[in-house]
C-alpha cells in the first residue's frame, strides 16, 4: 500500500470519523466544534511553517478575514452558507496576497510583521466609522442562517479536506521542495525550485485553510465580535498545538491538539486557577526537552512517523 | 606533478562574460571580469582572498543581480535571470560552504534537485549517482549527520542530479584528503570528458594544475591574467599580488 494511502486510511479516517460522530456520544457540541476548528487551524500553520519554515504569528488574520468575508456576504449580499464560505476563502486569499511581500522577511522579523499585519486588519473592520460596512465594534449577528450540526458538519469535512491536503505536502515532491525552501532556500533554488512561486502557493493554501474554517466558525456561532475572532489566541493555540505535537508531520498538530487542547478544557472546568501554572510547566517542559515535538521520540527511535 | 593530457574544450565557448561589474555600496567587487569557457573545459578561476571569485560565481548563478557588462550562455543573455531559470537552462555550482536541506535524508536532497532541477526528461539514476560519490550507505541518514566532506559531496551531488552544462565549483578541495583529492579531480576531468563546462575556484594550487586547462587570474575585481597555471607563475603581476614586491610594498 502507497505511504499516501496508509496515511488516509490510518490517520486521517478514524480522525475525520471521530469527529463526525462524536456528537452522537457527546453533548457539548461547541466544544467538539472548536476541536475541529483547531484541528484545521493547526494544521494551516503546518504548511506554512512545519513544511515551509514562516511562522504566522498573526495567523488569525486569514481566520478573521475568513469570519468577515463569510458574515458580510450574508449580511449584504444575502448569500445563503454555501457560497458565503467562498466570499470567506476569498476574503482569506485575498489578505494572502496582499501580505506576500511579507515573505521575503524570515524568522522573527516575518513572524512580527504578520503579527502586526493581523492587528491592523482586526483595527480596520472594528473602525466605528465603518460601522455601516462591517458593524464595526459592535459585532456581527447572523441568526437568519444559524443551524449548528449543518455547520458542524461542514466543518469536519473541511478538516477531512485539510488533512488530506497535509497527506499531499508529506507524500508529494511538491512537499519535499517546500521542505528544501525551508531548510535553505538559496540551496533550495540551485536544486530548481521557484522559491518565490512554491512559497507563495504554500502561504495560500495555509490563508486558504485558516479563510474557509474562519468562515464556518462565524457560521456556527452566528454572533461574534471583531475581537472574537482577531483574539491573538487562535494564532497562539495553533502554534503551540502545532509545535507541541511536532511540525512537518500529520499527526504531530493532531496529537498536540488533542493533548494541549483536551488539557485546557479539563483543568479549564476542574481547576482553573491552577491553569497557566500546569499550561506553563507544560511547554516550558516541551521547549526544554522535546524541541521538535512528541513525535520527535519516535522519530529518534526510528519510526517512520506519518 | 601529473601527466599532460589532452583539453576536451571544443567549439564556441559555452558561457562568455564580459566586463562584468558587481558593486555592493561602492565597493567594486567586479571590476569588468572578462573571460569565457567551452563545453568539456575546466577553467580555473584564482586570486587572493577578496579578488571577486565567489562573487563572479554567485553572480553567474543568479544570486546576484550584475551592475554592469553582459553575461551569454549558450547564445543569449541570461544577466540577472533567477536561480532556477538559470539551473533549467542548465546552469550550476557548488557551495564553498555546503547548505544542504539539513532535516532532509541524503537521497530526498537529491530528490528534490532531480526533481525540480532539469528541464529535459529522461530518468536519473539516483542511487547511481549517490554510489559515485561514496554517498550510497548515508542514502537514508539526516543530510545533518553528515561529515563536512560528505555534505560537500552531496552539495555536489545535488547539483549533477540537475545535469548541469556549466558547473562552478566554489572551492570543493578545501579540508579534502589526498585520496579524496584525487577521487574528486578524476571526478570533474570525468565530467569535462562528457561535455560538461567546469569554471572551478580553488586556493589549492596542486588542485588546480591537476584538473584545469587554463587559468584566469583575478585581483581586486579585474582579471589580470588569462593562460595556462605554469605560465601564470612566471608572471610578474601574479607574483605580485599572490607575494608582494621585492622592496615589501
């Protein structure tokens, strides 16, 4: 059996099937929902910076912009869901390309000025002068399309797609030269690669991910603030899950979501002022001794992880 | 030291600079180079530390822009173009200091130049070419875990893996043995036996009259002299830039 196809049916099935059946065992469908959101939304940071070495720390821009583009199509346009997604991923995209040029920063420098990038658009939209285009500060309420399990639904065949893109990058050349930009580009061009092409297309379907499960998020909750949905924690949890788990593999954002994420629920509801005390341990524990994430132990021991 | 033997240069030359100028402030790294090379020469391109050799190579493998004087491969301009336009038009080099996709094995670094780094189809033997350079055990390893000699190796392999008409070799024979000396000049004479242009920087002047047919001299940005090494030695104004004068100035 091809590795690709191990992949989908080892990983990413039971994964996809959990989701879309835990529901059914399991009340609290908002939690299950923002799962799936992370789930997605870490993996988006894979392809950008596990396979091709940015690190977005203003990701929640493609999220937001994906929330806005999706509620102003509803809104103004009186787009039903469907479509309204679209106008969300095309919202996404369209920062996308407007913040390439952000791509020939590196390292800290690129990370500061997405950061900074994510900031302002989250400034713009909530601008009360604006209040006529995109309710400013006051938020968004969408109740006429609310419908919780055709949204939830939607969600987790996103991620199902996400997933599959992640298969791709692990199992494709195409992956591997995003690898070869990650690791030196200047070498990565002598090997053929269009750096600068390669980037972009990664960068793109990293805002493309994060654009369509904004969408869908602004869709399932159906009432929100700009502040909702530009919260820096999206990109932080992202991050963190995607690292915690180990980057450049399709399970490490997957095993990092469901550690961090579970963790942050049940001592969120158990004991939740000894939260940032046993969060911090955690990762100052992760960054001290497993660097490369939880999958990098079975790496060392000469596991294939997928 | 070693043996005559007979240059493969034929025909018209394959790459053809002339008077390039490359200036980073205003300091003139290339000062108006001109020099040329044929497919099957090793040319051999010398000069004191700072005299523009790496730079002439970066700037003919496209990670510089030129400032100035044209650059013609194989009949057209190709001054400025991108790395990997200049890689498909078959164009490479190694690096003096090798930077292999580190996190990658031995084998996916050749992959990827295999992969994306030929514009004529036809398969390369990957296993062939990493057994040629003695890279065939390390095939599965991190490129990390390599030696410097053996991540020097997979740097030149990782660019033979694009079939390259013209290579530079930027300084490969630094920290070689004698053994892997040899190995590496009947390496590149075997690739200017097949046709292959070889423009090759090197300090290590037995290297170089071991393996080039003619060599260009440089100082300061500017060739100053262009002929065979044993001739280059009797110059009075190599001597001079390599030694100094008599009365120490």
């Amino acid at each position: 059996m091809p590795r690709a196809v191990q992949h989908l049916a080892f990983v990413v099935a039971p994964v996809v099937a959990a989701m879309a059946l835990l529901p059914l065992a399991y009340s609290n469908q908002l939690l299950l929902f923002n799962f799936v959101v992370f789930l997605a939304l870490a993996q988006g940071v894979n392809v950008i910076y596990g396979f091709t070495g940015y690190l977005p720390f203003g990701y929640v821009g493609f999220f937001g912009a994906g929330a806005y583009g999706f509620s102003l199509a509803v809104i103004h346009l009186e787009w039903g869901p469907l479509p309204a997604l679209g106008a969300g991923v095309l919202a996404a995209l369209v920062l996308g390309v407007i913040l390439t040029p952000l791509l020939r920063l590196s390292g800290a420098y690129f990370a500061i000025a997405n950061l900074a990038a994510a900031q302002a658009l989250f400034q713009i939209i909530s601008n009360p002068n604006l209040t006529d285009i995109t309710k400013g500060p006051y938020g968004i309420s969408l109740s006429g399309v609310f419908s919780p399990n055709f949204s939830y639904g939607i969600a987790v065949g996103i991620l199902a797609a996400t997933l599959c893109l992640v298969v791709y990058l692990r199992n494709s050349k195409f992956g591997l030269s995003l690898q070869a930009i990650r690791e030196d580009a200047i070498s990565a061009g002598m090997a053929g690669v269009n750096v600068v092409r390669s980037r972009t297309i990664a960068w793109l379907m990293s805002a493309f991910v994060a654009g369509v499960i904004g969408g869908v998020f602004a869709w399932y909750v159906s009432v929100f603030y700009p502040d909702t949905v530009f919260s820096p924690e999206f990109s932080i949890f992202a991050i963190v899950f995607a690292l915690f788990g180990g980057v450049a593999t399709i399970t490490g954002p997957i095993l990092g979501v469901a550690i961090l994420y579970g963790i942050y629920n049940a001592i969120g509801i158990s004991t939740p002022q000894y939260f940032q005390l046993i969060y911090g341990v955690l990762i100052v524990g992760l960054v001290l001794f497993l660097p490369n994430g939880l999958v990098s132990i079975f790496k060392r021991l000469g596991y294939d992880v997928p | 030291m070693f043996p005559d033997r007979p240059s493969n240069a034929s025909g018209e030359p394959l790459l053809r600079i002339d008077a390039l100028v490359k200036r980073f402030g205003g300091f003139r790294a290339l000062d108006g180079v001109s020099f040329h090379v044929k497919a099957g020469e090793i040319l051999g391109l010398v000069g004191p530390n700072g005299s523009g050799k790496t730079t002439c190579i970066n700037v003919i493998s496209g990670l510089y822009r030129p400032d100035g004087g044209a650059i013609d491969y194989r009949g057209r301009s190709i001054g400025g173009l991108k790395s990997h336009k200049l890689v498909h038009l078959g164009i490479n080099r190694t690096f003096q200091v090798p930077k292999p996709f580190l996190t990658l094995t031995v084998r996916e670094n050749v992959e990827v130049a295999a992969t994306y780094g030929r514009s004529e189809g036809g398969a390369l033997d990957i296993e062939a070419l990493l057994a040629s350079l003695e890279l065939d055990a390390q095939a599965s390893r991190p490129a990390a875990e390599l030696n410097s000699v053996q991540q020097k190796m997979l740097d030149l392999a990782r660019a033979l893996a694009t079939k390259p008409r013209l290579l530079c070799i930027d300084e490969l024979a630094a920290g070689l043995n004698p053994a892997e000396l040899d190995r590496v000049a009947e390496k590149l004479r075997a690739l200017a036996r097949e046709g292959t242009a070889l423009l090759v920087v090197e300090h290590l002047m037995g290297f170089i009259d071991h393996v080039t047919d003619r060599v260009i001299v440089l100082n300061a940005g500017k060739e100053i002299f262009e002929g065979a090494l044993s001739a280059a030695v009797r110059d009075s104004q190599v001597v001079e830039v390599f030694l100094g004068t008599e009365d120490g100035s």
